[in-house]
C-alpha cells in the first residue's frame, strides 16, 4: 500500500510517499480502507519535531490520527458485522487524551473496534473524518460553557474546524457571537456561519472591538481556540463571573500567563485536560450527536481543503501559512 512518512523531522518536504507492507489487524483491532485522513494542526508541530517529550513519536512514522473508510478485515475477538461498512475513527494508536496521532496518511490503516462510528446515511465520509476529533471537542467545550441566550461569546479562531462549529452551536443556542479570526476571507466565513461580529486579531486594538461589540459589558464566555498571545489577551477581556475555555494553541500555546488574574475576578479558566476526563460512552455520545445535527442539516462541516494522498505536504503547508479553512483533509483512493 502507499502510504506518508515523515522521514526526518523538519519542514513540510519531509513528507515523503512510500510503498509500504499493509499492517494486519491484531486482537481486538480492524483494518480500514482509508477513504480521508485528517489533517491536524497537531501533524505539522509533531512534524516539524516539536511535543516530542509529550508524543514520543521518532521518524519514519506516519502521521494522522483520524481517518474515515471501509472496514476491509476484522482481528480476532471483533464482530464481523463491520466488514465493508462505512465508520470513521481514530487510529489505533490514537485517542483523546492521549495516545499517538499517527498511521492515517495511508491507503490502509488500524483502528481499534471500540472506537469506530458507523457513518449513518445522509453524513458523507469525509464529513464525518472531519468530525472525529472535533465533532467530540466541540460538543464537550460547548456543553462547558453553558452558554445562555443572549450572552457575549467570543470564539477565537473562530475559522478553524472547531471554530466553524462553535460559531454554530453558539448561535443555535442564543448566544451574541463575536468571531475572532485572521484576514477578510476567513472573516466572510465566520459570518456565513452566523457570527454577529468579525474581528480580525491580527490588527492592532482588537480586544478594544471586542468590548465595543458588547457595550462594554465584555464577553461572558471565550472559547479559545487561538492560544498564545491572542489567548491571553481575550482571557484578560473575559468578564468577570465569566467562562474561559482554552481548547488550542493556533498561536503557539495553550493560553495561561493571565489565568491567576482571571480568577482572582471570578473567571473560571477551563483547559483541554479538563474536556478530555471523560469516558468513552460520553465520546460515543457525542459523536452520535453530532453526526445526527449534520445529517439533518442542522450544522455544516467546513473542510476547506482537501489534498491527495500524494500532496500531504501541500496540506501541512497550508495550515502553517495560516490560509486553511475549516478542516483539512487528504483523500485516499
């Protein structure tokens, strides 16, 4: 089978397409046709040889922890029932919270039974590959915040595949969104999706329009999705008695140099480990949630792009250029 390797770590070159062995199911375990891969902001980091104290991946290895296809084999102790449905799934030796995203970027690859969704009609393959990590982020960070009618929420990069649903969750349930994002194009899209507001946190005084927005009275709720600088700064805006969620580092790191302060003000500062203490019947719920809202149209999946197998690193470089919309996504046979 042809599958990605990063072959050393570096830049988005080092992504190289090789004939390799198809790995065969172990105990417990299913081997996928791969249909997509998705493409993660977490890939190209690991790629470039950051994390590796918290991934110990080591090159070659093949990057990707979500894929979508057709259950091809089954190992033993599984139900033979999967063979030839259409499921999307985490590798096998990925998960949230933990584990290694790697082994999607192939024509084949393993996942474990437990983990695998069957795509229910109505919901594409590459919709719900889109879905397998953030369709379950999405739901837990937005169960989180509690967002009520009417309150002030600011998402921050709000363009991205979380963002893009969180802008839709957040309108659906009252809420005044203010999207926070990078450059005219990725702001016409937050508004298409129903943001009230779009900012673009690249210009200076941006949190200043932030609080205009609001009358003054800042955002109740921040789902952060940005990190870094940008993070903090929308966490120091955060009201007082508010919800900061900080689920992404798109600008560098988890935001967090302003969270004593925050909480001396009565913000109760949420992070990515504290989403992901769930167990798998919450995952399992979630997933079948947000593949039920899509099927009936009641939420989008933005996958902005999508690359052949072939062009991986066309893919990676454009989440680093920071001109990817939504999800990004490899297609595979």
């Amino acid at each position: 089978m042809q599958a990605v390797l990063v072959k050393e770590f570096g830049a988005p070159d080092v992504l190289e397409l090789q004939e390799i062995p198809a790995p065969e199911p172990g105990p417990g375990q299913v081997l996928v046709d791969v249909a997509a891969a998705d493409v993660m902001f977490l890939d190209t980091r690991l790629r470039s040889g950051w994390g590796t104290d918290f991934f110990p991946v080591r090159p070659p290895y093949i990057p990707g922890g979500a894929i979508g296809g057709t259950v091809r084999a089954a190992g033993s102790g599984v139900d033979t029932a999967w063979l030839g449905h259409r499921v999307a799934t985490c590798t096998a030796t990925s998960g949230i919270g933990g584990g290694l995203p790697v082994g999607g970027y192939a024509e084949q690859a393993l996942a474990a039974a437990g983990t695998l969704t069957e795509i229910p009609d109505g919901v594409s393959l590459d919709q719900a590959t889109a879905l397998v990590h953030d369709g379950h982020t999405a739901l837990a960070v937005f169960d989180r915040a509690a967002v009520r009618p009417g309150d002030p929420v600011l998402i921050t990069a709000a363009a991205g595949g979380l963002g893009t649903l969180l802008i839709q969750l957040a309108r659906q349930a009252g809420a005044q969104v203010i999207a926070a994002a990078r450059g005219t194009t990725k702001l016409a899209l937050t508004e298409r999706l129903g943001a009230h507001t779009a900012i673009d946190y690249s210009e200076p005084g941006w949190t200043d329009r932030v609080l205009a927005a609001t009358a003054g009275r800042a955002p109740h709720v921040v789902l952060d999705g940005a990190g870094g600088h940008l993070g903090d700064a929308a966490l120091a805006i955060t009201a007082g008695g508010g919800r900061f969620i900080g689920y992404g580092a798109a600008a560098g790191e988890f935001a967090g140099s302003a969270s004593a302060d925050a909480r001396q003000r009565g913000v109760e500062v949420i992070g990515l480990h504290d989403l992901n203490n769930t167990g798998d019947d919450d995952r399992a719920a979630h997933a079948a949630r947000i593949l039920d809202a899509v099927a009936t149209g009641a939420i989008e999946v933005v996958i902005g792009q999508a690359y052949p197998l072939a062009e991986a690193a066309r893919s990676h470089a454009a989440i680093e250029a920071r001109t990817a919309l939504g999800r990004t996504l490899l297609r595979i046979g």
